[in-house]
C-alpha cells in the first residue's frame, strides 16, 4: 500500500496535478487499491465531511470581511494604526499587525483578517519599499490574531 501511495504521489507531481489533488488522488488510489474500506463508504464519509457547520462558517466569515473591507472599515483601522505606531522605524509592518489586531477582534477570523487587511497592506509595504515575500509572511502572521482575540 506504501509503495501504490508513493508512486501514484509521484506519478500526480510529474503530471504537474497541483499539491493538494496529487495528495488526495494518491490517498484515494492508495486506499481503493488496497481494498481496505468499500468504495461506498468511502464517498460517503467523504459526502460527511464537508457537511459540517464550522465548515459552513468560513465564508461567512470571508463575507463579513469583505463588506468590512468595502464599508471603509478597514482604511480606518489602517489609518488608525498608522496615527499610533506610523512613526517608528518598520511602523509600516507594526501598523499591518496593529490593525490585523483590531480586525480579529471585530470578525474573529484569520482568513478574513488577511483579505480585507492585506489588500490594503501589502502593496503599500511594496511601494514603501518592503520586500513582497516579507509583505506578505507579516500579514499572513498577523492575520493569526483575528483566533487569538476573541470578538
């Protein structure tokens, strides 16, 4: 069953199949070829799966990002980032978490966090000078505030 896992793995990167599907269709190969669980119960747990109410609240949450993002709500925790911590040597990045921090603790969640704050954030820390992969790590990081800080 090893062997099925790793060559089918292998096969899926040699036919450029994205990361994600490689590693699901070399699963499912794995575990259809070793005969294990039927094929009936596998597609029904996986049917289960995704029917699931926490999952169900994911875009809900990117939703409530973005009309937070188009309501204006994000350029003013922004700019109120900016009037706390805008002077300081790097205050660009400070400003990116401050205001990750203030948007977690409205919404509650990284990915919407990350959305509505980093497309105002990262291509003003790329004009000003910081490095797009840098850009990008401090707002993916400071996007992880909108868990720790409750709504």
């Amino acid at each position: 069953m090893t062997g099925v896992l790793f060559g089918s793995l292998v096969f899926f990167f040699l036919l450029n199949v994205p990361i994600a599907v490689a590693i699901g269709l070399a699963s499912l190969s794995a575990i259809l070829w070793s005969g294990a669980i039927p094929p009936v119960v596998l597609v029904q747990k996986m049917f289960t799966a995704t029917d699931s109410f926490p999952l169900m609240a994911v875009p809900f949450f990117i939703l409530a990002g973005s009309l937070m993002e188009f309501g204006g709500i994000s350029r003013r925790l922004v700019d109120f980032a900016n009037s706390i911590v805008g002077r300081f040597s790097g205050g660009l990045a400070f400003v990116a978490i401050i205001a990750s921090m203030f948007f977690g603790a409205i919404s509650g969640a990284a990915v919407a966090c990350v959305a509505a704050i980093g497309t105002i954030l990262i291509p003003a820390m790329v004009r000003r000078g910081y490095d797009t992969p840098y850009a990008t790590a401090v707002q993916a990081t400071a996007g992880t505030l909108g868990v720790m800080i409750p709504p």
